[in-house]
C-alpha cells in the first residue's frame, strides 16, 4: 500500500527561480526596514528611500570614490593574506597529525578572538592608518579558511595521496595536482566566509584606526549624530558586497566547475 508523501511544502517560494528569488528576499528585507523605521525616531532609523537618494547623492558627487578604495585596497591585500596563511595552515593540518596537533589550539584560539580586539592589537602594534586594517584582517581571516580548508584535505581521498608517494611526487606537486583541485569547493565555502570576515575587520578597524574608508566615514557620521548618513554609508557597504558576489565570485565559480555541470554546489550560495 502506498504511502503518502507527508512533506510540507510550500508552493509559491519553492516556485520561484533564482532571481525571483533573492527579489523577493530583497523585498522582504525593505519591508522589514520600512516597519523597524516606522517605529524608530525618523532621525535615528531613516526610511529606506531617504537613506538610498543620500546614498546616491553621495556617489553622484564623487565623496564616496576615495573611501571605497581605500576600504577595497585594505580588503584586498588583508583577505589575500588571510587566505595564503589560512589555506597553508589548513593543507598542513589536514596531511600532516603533528601539525594538526600543532595549529589546532592557535586556530581554535584565533576564532575566539573578538574582532574588535585583534583591530585594537593591530593598531597599537602597527600605528594608526597605516597597516593596522590590513593586519587585523588577515588575523581574522586566516582561521576561518584554515579549518575549511583542513576539513577538505582530510575527506580527500586517501588512496590520492598514496598513490603521489609511489610515483614520487614533490609535497608542492601534490598540492598543486591533487589537494587543491579536490578541495575546490572548500576553498570557495572558504573565500566566501573569508571575504566577509574581512568586510566586518577592515570596517570595524576603520572605525578607530584610519582617516579613510567606509569605516571611517560611518563612524564620523554617527560621533556627528547624523545617523541617516551613517545608514547611506552602511547601504553603500552592502551594494558593493552584493556587485562582488554576483559579479565575481558567481561567474568564477561557474567557470571553475562547468566541468562539474552535473554536482550540486548549491551549499556554496
């Protein structure tokens, strides 16, 4: 006798395609913000379309520009180091039992470690607006990708990594050949979390440590109570977050697994 299928569903989400679907999240999100500023003080939780006019008006006039790049560039380079020490650091934890013995309490450590704190170290080590955001980053960063990364290597399969023994392969080669290639969608889980561990450090460094940046303008913004150009500046953040995901990361994944066309990599987002 058969069985019914007693699943819930729901029909109208479940029906949307992929851009309809994250409009409608969007939708959701700005009707969310409407009800939250219909209940604040108007000065201290602006309306969606006031904050998003003075958000372009800020483009328009060409403020933003200088801050966006200084923001960018401390991204960049702390987000690049994050991954090459995170990646290094995981790759030896998962080959190796004393390096996972090794790392793993600092790794463990690190990701405890409030952001705020390693942007305060960095500052007083490094001084003030010169390497302190980059720094701070990349000690945020770095522990995030190495445990990706680590669990990657150790569900490869380990019949690869005896068979580069027998033919002799150098530790570099047998990275290159086969640990990154299998781990392909950890290191993409990995950049991901990475790339927004380094928007909250730079942006929350920027805040204390610097005379640039988006940081920098929100927090200058809030100290002058004018909140609404804080929320224009917080806006400004999450557009140039959002051009980065779907105008680099989703085309580069796409392109690095077409020849994977028949894998779900829907856990990558």
């Amino acid at each position: 006798m058969a069985t019914k299928d007693k699943t819930v569903r729901l029909p109208v989400l479940g029906s949307l395609g992929g851009w309809a679907a994250r409009a409608f999240g969007i939708l959701l999100f700005f009707v969310g913000w409407v009800a939250l500023a219909s209940v604040f003080p108007e000065d201290l939780l602006p309306f969606p379309q006031e904050t998003l006019l003075l958000a372009w008006e800020f483009t328009a006039s060409g403020s933003v520009w200088p801050h966006l790049a200084a923001t960018l560039s401390r991204i960049f380079w702390g987000f690049l180091g994050g991954m090459a020490v995170g990646v290094f650091m995981g790759v030896q934890m998962g080959i190796s039992d004393y390096q996972r013995k090794f790392l793993t309490p600092h790794v463990m450590l690190s990701l405890s470690i409030p952001h705020i704190s390693w942007g305060i170290t960095a500052t007083l080590i490094f001084g003030y607006d010169i390497l302190a955001p980059i720094v701070a980053t990349i000690l945020v960063v770095f522990p995030f990708v190495a445990v990706n990364v680590w669990k990657g290597v150790e569900n490869i399969d380990g019949d690869l990594l005896k068979m580069s023994q027998s033919f002799d392969l150098s530790f570099s080669r047998t990275v290159r050949r086969i640990i990154l290639p299998n781990i392909a969608p950890s290191l993409f889980s990995g950049s991901r979390l990475g790339l927004a561990m380094s928007w909250k450090a730079v942006t929350i460094t920027e805040m204390f440590a610097a005379s640039s940046g988006l940081g920098y303008k929100i927090i200058e913004s809030y100290e002058s109570i004018y909140f609404e150009r804080a929320w224009a500046w917080v806006v400004i953040a999450m557009v140039v977050i959002l051009l980065i995901e779907y105008g680099i990361f989703k085309p580069l994944q796409r392109r690095v697994f077409e020849y994977r066309q028949d894998a779900d990599f829907t856990m990558l987002g």
